[in-house]
C-alpha cells in the first residue's frame, strides 16, 4: 500500500461531511475533543452508512475504512476506495492481508474504522464481538475509540443489490437511511489496552475484552439515540 496525497484525503473529508449533512439530519457529539495520534474507530452497523461520518467529523484524524472484500466487486467503488487508501476486509486465512494494510495505515499515523459487530445489525440490537478488533489493537498497540450511532427504524430503507464476486452472482440487501432522516453520532472516550500489550491472550480474554469494547459502543448508541429524541430527563 502506498499512501496518496494528504489533499486527498482533506477533499474527500470536505465532501462527505457536506454530502452527510444533505442527505440525514446528522446530531453529532465528542468530536470536537477527539485526542490525537493514530488509533481504532469501533462503531456499531446499522446501516451502509455508519463509517463515513466517522471519516467526515473526525478533524484530528486521516480516517480510513475497513470495507468487505465484495463492495470492492463495484469498479467505481473499487476506484474510489483505492485512490483513498481504504483497505479491503478479507476474512479467514487472507485477514492477515487486512491486517498488514491496516498496520501500516496506523503506523503511518492515519486511523482506522471498523465495526467489531462483524456486519449489518438493527439499530437497537447486540450481538457478540469479533475477536479481529482485540488482535489489530494488540498488533498496533494504539487506543481504541468507540463511536455510537443509532437512527429510527423505520427511516431504514432496504434495497436489493445485484453484484460478482469470486466469479458468483449473487443477490443481498442493502439498508440505507431514509432521505432526511434524523442520524445521532457520538464519539466517547479511548479504551486503552496497554496493559494486555505483549502477553499471551487466551482465546475467551480475546472475546472478553472484545466484548467489553462492543459494550462500550452500544451503551454510546443509547446516547445517539437521545441526541435524535431525547427525553425529557435527559441531560446528555
């Protein structure tokens, strides 16, 4: 991987973050007081659109996409993820491809996105964590930032996406928010790991400490949702 021009990245930060705020209503808190240096961005996936905000309003940051191996299948897509430097998320054996990509990112300086849900979930519901999150934070050894998100529903919009891959066809469906829709975003505070940096972790402190991670995203999805409809005892 070669990393592109840093104006690159400033242009298509300016036009996501005008794009986003076209298309939903986004709420947005914690960004303005993100800490510096290169680190994790976790977030729950209720919807396609859940890791570009993240690009969009993290301004301390060059903020790079974990993106499943068949969007890549889109040759438009395909162009635009490689000319941004954002890294293709292959599972099984060829992790360890993403993993290399994302290390580089990080060592690099830049930060990475991804949702340690390992897919698509409905905006109020908790699954278990993937363990890859743990190993790419023990493997580059930078703080994890959890971000929260959490739109209605109902403003959910399923279409049907035909694509290729691996010389396949196949059929899926894709949730997008609703035009206009309202959209709570919330960054909280860095999860720091170090003191698992260098030990042997057995496979349950793997999914335990991955678990704790996507716990901590789910309990800021809680507070997205009051920024979209807060109650009247709110005070977030």
């Amino acid at each position: 991987m070669i990393l592109k021009a840093r104006r690159i990245y400033r242009s298509l930060r300016v036009v996501l973050r005008i794009l986003l705020r076209i298309y939903v209503r986004i709420r947005c808190a914690g960004a303005d007081i993100l800490p510096r240096g290169p680190k994790i961005y976790v977030v729950n996936h209720p919807t396609v659109y859940d890791l570009f905000p993240i690009m969009a309003f993290a301004r301390t940051d060059f903020v790079h996409v974990l993106i499943e191996e068949q969007i890549w299948s889109f040759p438009l897509v395909r162009f635009l993820m490689h000319i941004t430097n954002q890294v293709c998320l292959k599972t099984g054996d060829r992790f360890n491809k993403t993993l290399e990509d994302s290390l580089f990112l990080l060592r690099s300086g830049h930060s990475i996105v991804m949702s340690p849900e390992g897919g698509r979930t409905h905006p109020e519901e908790n699954v278990r964590a993937r363990k890859s999150i743990v190993r790419m934070v023990m493997e580059s050894q930078v703080p994890v930032l959890p971000v929260g998100v959490w739109l209605p529903k109902r403003n959910i919009v399923i279409k049907e996406v035909h694509y290729d891959f691996q010389n396949r066809h196949y059929v899926d469906q894709a949730h997008f928010p609703k035009f206009r829709s309202a959209y709570g975003i919330v960054f909280g505070e860095p999860i720091d790991l170090s003191e698992y940096h260098g030990r042997e972790l057995d496979p349950q402190t793997y999914q335990n400490l991955a678990d704790n991670i996507l716990s901590t995203v789910y309990t800021l999805s809680e507070k997205a949702k009051e920024l979209v409809n807060p109650s009247p005892r709110s005070s977030f």
